[in-house]
C-alpha cells in the first residue's frame, strides 16, 4: 500500500515540475475551459452529489456544505473565470538590488509545488483547491471525506479531463480515496508534498497539526464574537448580528456569540428579535436570559452553560453574554476566540481603535459583518481557506498565500574571498 502512494506522490511531483515552464495565458486558458465545462458536466456532478446526500441527514449542519445544484455550479464556474481574470502571482519581483561586488540579486516569487489539501464535507473546495493552485503554479494532492466521495471523483474526473485536453499533465490534480489511511501517507510524504493544509472541523486540524510531518498551515476554527458597545447603534446591531448568524449558518465566519454591553440590555429583544424568524436557539446566561424572557420565544431560549462559550455551533445556536465594559468583552474574547474574526458594533471610535489594536484575531471588524471573512469578498477570488496562524500567512488566502520565493543572483564572474 506505501508503495501505491509512494508512486502517486511522485506522478503529482513529476508534474508539478513540468507545471513551472507554462506561461500565464496557458493556465488562463486551462481555466476557462474548465469553467465552461462545467454546464456539460453538472448532470453527472449533480447525479453523485444526490448520491452522497442520500447518505446524511439534512439537520446536519454539513448538510449545507455538502449540498451542490445547478445555481452553486454556476456560481463555481463565475469564480473560476474571475480566478483567471486576477494578475499571475508568479514571477514578480519582490526584492532587487545591485551589491558593492557587482552581483545582481532579485527576490522572485515562486510556486510552492505541491501543495495537499485534507477537508470534509464541501465538494465545492475541490474545485476551488485547484483553481488556486493551478493559477499559481502548483499541483495538488486531495483527500476528502467519505461524506463527499462520489462528488469529489465526480468533479476529479471533470477536472482531469480537461487537463488533459489542454495537453497538461492530469497528475496536476490527485484525488486520493476516502479512506482515513489515506491521510496518514499524506501527513508522512515529506519530500513530495510541500505543504499540508486541512480544512473542516478542529478535530480534523487538530489531527492533522498533531500527527504531520509535512509542514501545515492550520486554518482553524471560527469562534466568532460581536460586541455591542454602550453607544452601538440598535438598527445596525440587529441587522448585522442577523446577518453574522443566519446567512449560512454552516461556515466558519458565521457568529456564535454575542456579548452585549450592560447598558444596552433593554436594546436586547430588539436586537436578537429577527433571529427568532430563522429559528436560532439562544443559549443566554442568567442576567440576557431574565431580559429576554417573555419577548423572545421560550422554545428557543435556554440558559447557558459554560460550554456554550467557546463552541463553534455551525448552526442555527447562539451563546449571549452580558459584560459591563469593554475590558470584560476584550477579556472574554482573548479567552474563548479561535482567533478567526471577530466584531464590534459602536458608534465610540476610542472604543473602536482600542477593539481593532487589542483584538488578536486574523480579521477584527467594526460595524458590519463577520459573513465578509471569505476569500471572494476580500478580492482574492476563491480561497483556499482562512489561517488563524501567524506564520507564511493569515486569514483569508489566495494567489500570494500559495507561493514562496527564491533569490535569483547573476554576477560576471565573481568569486568570494577567502
């Protein structure tokens, strides 16, 4: 079996190398063509992923994410072509200077090679994985989850197929089986995967960062807070906390907890009031719990336990917590955050500036929307997914996150003194 993965490493390895010769129109035109295949390929894309469905309950919170039609097909295929439109992140020159020796250096960016991905539930990252990493010149290594298997060979196949068409090597994109072990040789392939990033729950990252060799870009959990300061607007409030929690409630930069300054309880059920049209459970502790008692509906109100602080619910569940200041809230934050986004709404900009400096996370919002936190919005195109880390890259990463650099130096002849 080590041999079986062995040999397919080294194929996507091969073809990696052969990836660095083609120019920016080459891979522009692979792009677009796999764009517009899709159409042609939705049926049997759509046929697999129903097949895959059948085999989850729809109250699970990956139902979502999981879920393929023709509309996010299409939507799929807009982004591919707006990931051709963006300038090539390869071949720029990040650093030059000639030195006192006469040598000339120039720091130039480069394909980082191979690059796997491991991920759960969401079909669509196969798609978007090799968009990015074939327009920044790498290949890729996939490995699914058994929930998304028939969707993933399904688009595997398309992409493939359109590689090869397009005279490229189809071993740029590798889609392993399902099965767990499969991770295993992955995390292990030092020398012929260059860089592992996981993407799905935190017991998926914390299994890989534990057990890899190959270096890992965590992109963690999103444990995402809003704190509505004493002078925060109650209309804007409202509209962005039913923003943050219900637009997709599945993915990672949706709100699970809300912290409201004290002097803003009686702004509460106003606030969280249209929460109750999408059915979102609040788990509020004893003092926001008292307050909403008799204005939001009793079957969706709890009290919280200390677990629902902390929790990323995926899911129509919300944790509500009282602070008398923004200390309290800052404090609060800095102890439960995954470090992913988080937000305040306040019409104070001392407030506001000490918010964004203090806050540790990979985006620190004010005033709007934690739903922002997504490669396509920042401008990037598609992503490859959001890092909480602070090493190579953080947040939201697209072309310039998935190349490294190399020096380049020319000289006439020169030789170093002894």
């Amino acid at each position: 079996m080590k041999e079986t993965f062995t040999a397919l490493f080294e194929a996507v390895r091969q073809a990696s190398r052969e990836l660095v010769v083609l120019d920016e129109a080459a891979i522009n035109a692979v792009l677009l063509d796999l764009a517009d295949a899709i159409p042609a390929a939705a049926p049997a894309i759509l046929d697999a992923n129903r097949r895959d469905l059948e085999r989850m309950d729809p109250a699970n919170p990956m139902y979502d994410r999981l879920l393929l039609n023709d509309n996010r097909l299409e939507t799929i295929a807009g982004d591919i072509r707006n990931v051709a439109a963006l300038a090539s992140p390869l071949d720029l020159v990040l650093e030059q200077r000639r030195l006192p020796n006469g040598l000339e250096l120039k720091k130039v960016s480069v394909p980082i090679g191979v690059i796997g991905i491991i991920y759960e539930a969401r079909p669509n990252v196969t798609f978007d994985v090799f968009t990015l990493c074939l327009k920044s010149g790498n290949a890729t290594i996939l490995k699914g989850g058994s929930d998304a298997c028939e969707s993933n060979a399904a688009i595997a196949g398309c992409i493939r197929s359109v590689l090869g068409r397009n005279g490229l090597n189809p071993d740029t994109l590798c889609l392993l089986p399902s099965e767990r072990e499969a991770a295993g040789y992955m995390l292990n392939a030092v020398g012929s995967i260059d860089m592992i990033i996981p993407r799905g729950s935190q017991q998926l990252i914390d299994f890989v960062r534990q057990n890899a060799k190959v270096p890992v870009i965590e992109t963690g959990a999103g444990i995402v807070h809003t704190y509505i300061d004493a002078t925060a607007d109650v209309s804007m409030a409202a509209d962005i906390v039913f923003n943050a929690k219900t637009r997709r409630p599945s993915v990672c930069n949706a709100l699970d907890t809300l912290l409201v300054h004290a002097d803003r309880l009686d702004d509460l059920p106003s606030v969280v009031g249209p929460l109750a049209e999408k059915m979102v459970i609040i788990y509020a502790d004893e003092t926001t719990y008292e307050k909403l008692l008799g204005s939001y509906p009793e079957t969706l109100l709890e009290r919280a336990a200390p677990e629902h602080f902390g929790t990323e619910f995926l899911s129509l569940k919300l944790s509500v917590k009282t602070v008398h200041s923004l200390e309290e809230a800052l404090e609060h934050i800095a102890r439960h955050s995954s470090r992913h986004s988080e937000a305040i709404i306040t019409e104070d900009p001392v407030a506001k500036a000490s918010f964004l400096k203090q806050v540790d996370a990979a985006a620190v919002y004010a005033n709007t929307s934690t739903a922002f936190t997504d490669g396509a919005q920042f401008g990037l195109g598609a992503e490859i997914g959001i890092s909480t880390q602070k090493l190579h890259a953080r947040g939201p990463m697209g072309l310039r996150e998935l190349t490294s650099y190399k020096w380049i130096i020319e000289g006439n002849g020169q030789t170093r003194p002894v």
